[in-house]
C-alpha cells in the first residue's frame, strides 16, 4: 500500500473527526447562551425569544445532529448559513469587515466554512448516517 493510498484511507476519519471537533466547539456556544454553562456575562438575563436565544436553541438542535451525524448535511448547511448570520450580524457591524481577527469574528467564520464543507461533503465516518 502506497502512502497516498495509506493517507486517503485515513481522510474519512479526519472528517469525522472535524465534524465531532466543530461541534462540540459549537455546542459550548449553545451551551452558555441557553444554560450559562460555561459563564459568558454577556449572555446573562438572554431572552429565549430573542436572536441570540434562537442562534442558541438552531447551534444546539444542529450540534448535536452533527455531531452523532445524523441528518447531517442538512443540519450542517442550516448551522452554515445561522453562523454566516451571526458573523454579519454580530460582528461584522463592530467594523473591519473583511479582517475578522479585528471584530472577533474569525470563529464565526471559520465555523461557517468548516459546516459548509461537512454539508458538501457528507458526515465522514461514525455517523449515524452512515449505518443508514
């Protein structure tokens, strides 16, 4: 076996492993918009009716469809398109538009890529999915 091939046989798990890796980093986002675990004082007193209380209740539903890997393309491009929101929305007006590192959008961004990408290219391997 060549070690292209050794490699290639490894990029389903290295998939897999992004997919489980962005979203447990999204459901600790959830995570303190909802249930204040961990503590983000600019969450405190978020109304669950609210954009941030949606973003909250669409990351946490999403995360974990992602992350076991069940409906997994579709729940990763709606998590694509509400973190595409929240960079637009949320950080995008402090300025710098296109230099995320200057409004602290770069997770926001990245996360939208990473989710856009799982949402093409399917869940990887240990996925519920996959046993379907």
């Amino acid at each position: 076996m060549s070690d292209q091939d050794r490699f290639a046989s490894l990029a389903g798990y290295a998939h897999a492993l992004l997919r489980i890796v962005a979203s447990y980093l999204l459901l600790t986002h959830a995570s303190a918009k909802l249930f204040h675990v961990p503590h983000i004082a600019m969450f405190d007193g978020l109304p669950l009716f609210s954009l941030l209380g949606a973003a909250g209740i669409i990351e946490l539903v999403g995360g974990v469809l992602v992350l076991i890997g069940f409906f997994t393309r579709a729940a990763a491009f709606v998590l694509s398109g509400e973190l595409a929101f929240a960079y637009f929305i949320g950080h995008a007006p402090n300025g710098h538009v296109f230099l995320p590192l200057l409004n602290q959008g770069e997770p926001a961004v990245l996360l939208s890529f990473i989710y856009l990408f799982i949402a093409a290219a399917g869940p990887g391997a240990w996925s519920i999915d996959n046993r379907r």
